[in-house]
C-alpha cells in the first residue's frame, strides 16, 4: 500500500489525483492532504479520505475546518495550515509519495523539504523546479530518489528515455522535442492580440486545467517553463530541447536518440495517465485510459512563431542564464497572469513587463531555498511596482514597450 501525500488537493491535479486513488483502493492510501482557501472542499476530502493531517492556507479556514471536523465525529484529523503546514503535510512520517500539485512558488519549501525528507515525488508544479530545479534535483540526487514527472510532456520525455542510455558512462540522447498545443491563439493575427479577452485566454483548446497554467499555454509561457523543467529534470542544454507545435495534442512529446531513431509517447489528453505512470513507476498497471488508434487521422507539426508569442523566446533567455532570471520570469509571469485575470493588463503587456522585471534583475546563482524565495519576493514586488506605477500616471499598462 502506497501512502500518499498531495500538496494542493482541491486543485485541478489535486482531485485527479483523488481519482486514481479512488480507482486503486489496494493499491493506493491517502495520508495527508494540503489545500488552499478552498475550505468547503477540503472538508469533503476530509471526511471522504480520513487524513491524518490536513493544511490549509490560513489559519483562520484552518480553525473554521477544525470546528467542522469536530462537529463531523473527525476530530482526531491534525488540522494545520500555512507554509509550515503544508510541510508537515509532505514531510509525515506516514508518507511514501508526495503528489506536488500546489500552483507557484507557494509549493516549493513543502516540495524541496519532501525531496530531503527522502519521499518520492511527483511533480506536477513545474514552477519548483523553474526557480529552484537545480537545488531539488541535487538533493533528490542526494536521497537517491526518483523525481517523477506529473507534467504530461515531461512524463512523456521519461517514458521515452527508457529507451535509451543517459547517464556518466553514455548518452544516447540528442535531443528532447517537447510538444505544444499553441493554445487558444494559434491561428490568431498578431494584429488582434491587443483585444484578446480573458474569457477567450481562458479557453484552452485540449486541456481543463487551473487558470494560471491556461493563461500561460496561451501566450506559450507554460511550454517556456516546460523548456526549464526539462533541461532541469534531464539534465540537458537549452539548445538540446526544442518546442514543435502540435495542435492535436496526440504525442505528448518526444525524445530523438544518436542513431536517428525518435521515440513518442502517445494517449488520451487525461491528466489520470501521467499521474497514475508516476504513482507506479517502475511498475505499469492495466488501467481504462484507453486511446484509440483508429481515430486517428493526422498528427500535424510546425515549429513555433516566436515573434508572435515572446514568452517563449523570454523562457528559452532565462534558461540559459539560469539562477535568478529564472526566478523573476516565474515571479514576474504570475503577477502580470493574476494582472490580466483581473483585466488591469491587456494580453500583449504580459511578455512586455516580463522582460522588463528580467532586465532588472541582476545575474545571480541562489544556494538555498531562503535565497529563492528571496528573489522571487524581490521580482514579484518588482513587477507589482510596475504595474502600480503605470496606473498611477494613468497611463494603460497597454503602453509600456
Ligand atoms: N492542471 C493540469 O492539467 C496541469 C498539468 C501539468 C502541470 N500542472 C501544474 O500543476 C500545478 C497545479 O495545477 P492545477 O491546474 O491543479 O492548479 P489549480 O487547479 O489552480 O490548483 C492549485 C492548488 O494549489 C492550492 N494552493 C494554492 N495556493 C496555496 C497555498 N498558498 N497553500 C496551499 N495550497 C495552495 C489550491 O488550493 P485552493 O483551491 O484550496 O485554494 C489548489 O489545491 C501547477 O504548477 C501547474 O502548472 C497542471
């Protein structure tokens, strides 16, 4: 029995998650759980799954959930909350398998402190291992412990890279090709981004996911952070990871080997697959996530307009300075992402005040946890500054070049 941990619960990956767990009762427990400010769902996984613990952001919904646990008969569930909640929730001595799924940095310290409690994570919050990929995956390395892709690209890569050599004594691999759906505005004018609403950002063609991960598949930032994620996880250049543009959404990427030979994986667009891969690996299990080949009628590929879409361009930039440009793309790109939900942005400022946080921030390695969170403080009030700046002088955010 597998004890698992999920950091985000009443999230989008959080509640697939709860679905395999559901479909595998002799396979899979539920031991914690970790939320947000969704306290009326987190009570409902409560009571449904029994946790020992369960975090939430604040400690006021914390205390409201403990009243209702105890008005429930549930009073012996630890209830938390906080950063320092969330781990204890990954770090429990009753934990084999932390289910990363919170959204920002918010997961990162539970996810790095997972990794050096010595669990086996699963990562979906591609956003630790943006800022902070090279101090978890030395320490993974350290505990000797697998970090297991929940991302479906990178899950693909790692399904893929089994067949090959990649490791001190051979390489086999020449190159990762990451697939992109190119989101809602693929076939859209550049000419039109500048009325490009919220609404039609939010509608992503093959996914259901979060609105920050919808927002950035939209201006391609999210495949720029897959860029990061993969040379992080894999251990490979920039130059050796390439995006191509694949609107149906079939392979979920692929990896090119020495001899010529290209290895694609390929399934239904379901977050339940790459999420049950990791919770079994090295193990396959028989599962209904069933894609059916005769359906298929074509697999087309392109690569990907960078002048249309500068995120990616920017993310490629970051990847190859690393250290703190990394982390004020990331910080940078929530806060203009959380600007434009709120429609104070247009949809073209977004790259715009990116570029302008990256520029300001000077070239620096972090050599811990603390030091990140530091500079991603430092970007995100940054590119909060700008924000206000520009609205104090009335102009439209519209107009910064
Ligand atoms: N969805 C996908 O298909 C997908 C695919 C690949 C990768 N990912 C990555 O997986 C991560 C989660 O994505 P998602 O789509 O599941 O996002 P989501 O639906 O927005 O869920 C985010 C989760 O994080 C929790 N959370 C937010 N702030 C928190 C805090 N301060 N403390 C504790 N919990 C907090 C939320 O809690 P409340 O709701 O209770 O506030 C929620 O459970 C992201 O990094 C995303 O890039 C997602």
């Amino acid at each position: 029995m597998k004890r698992i941990a999920i950091l985000g619960s009443t999230g989008s990956i959080g509640r697939s998650t709860l679905s395999v767990v559901e479909s595998y009762p002799e396979r899979f427990q539920i031991a914690t759980l970790a939320a947000g400010n969704n306290a009326d769902l987190a009570f409902e996984q409560a009571v449904r799954w029994k946790p020992r613990v369960i975090s939430l952001a604040t400690e006021l919904s914390s205390e409201m959930l403990r009243t209702k646990l105890r008005g429930a008969g549930l009073a012996e569930i630890e209830v938390v909350h906080g950063a320092a909640g969330t781990v204890r929730v990954a770090t429990h001595a009753d934990v084999d398998f932390v289910v990363s799924a919170i959204v920002g940095v918010s997961g990162l310290e539970a996810t790095y402190e997972a990794v050096r409690a010595g669990k086996t994570v699963g990562l979906a919050n591609k956003e630790c291992m943006v800022v902070a990929g090279e101090l978890i995956t030395a320490e993974a390395r350290k505990q000797g412990k697998p970090l297991l892709p929940i991302d479906s690209e990178h899950n693909a890569i790692h399904q893929c890279l089994r067949g090959g050599r990649m490791d001190a004594e051979a390489n086999e691999v020449e190159r990762i090709w990451l697939t992109a759906s190119g989101g809602p505005f693929l076939h859209t004018p550049k000419s039109e981004f500048g009325s490009i609403t919220v609404q039609q950002a939010l509608n992503h063609p093959t996914w259901k996911m979060g609105k920050r991960i919808t927002i950035d598949s939209a201006t391609l930032m999210n495949k720029g952070f897959e860029v990061i994620e993969a040379c992080r996880l894999f251990n490979v250049p920039p130059d050796r990871v390439q995006v191509i543009v694949h609107p149906q959404s079939t392979i979920h990427s692929l990896v090119e080997f020495v001899d010529g030979s290209i290895l694609a994986q390929i399934s239904v667009t379901d977050m339940r697959l790459p999420i049950l891969y990791a919770l079994t690996y090295p193990e396959r299990i028989p599962s209904d996530l069933r894609f059916s080949l005769s359906d298929l009628r074509h697999l087309d590929f392109y690569p990907p307009d960078m002048a249309k879409f500068p995120c990616l361009e920017l993310a490629y930039e970051a990847a190859r300075t690393g250290g703190a440009q990394t982390i004020a793309l990331n910080a940078a790109d929530e806060v203009v992402v959380g600007a434009f939900l709120e429609e104070q942005i247009g949809f073209e400022d977004i790259p715009k005040i990116i570029k302008e946080v990256m520029a300001a921030t000077p070239a620096a390695h972090l050599e811990s946890i603390q030091e990140v969170l530091r500079a991603d403080t430092e970007a995100r009030l940054l590119a909060r500054e700008i924000v206000k700046q520009r609205s104090r002088k009335g102009l439209p955010i519209r107009a910064i070049s």
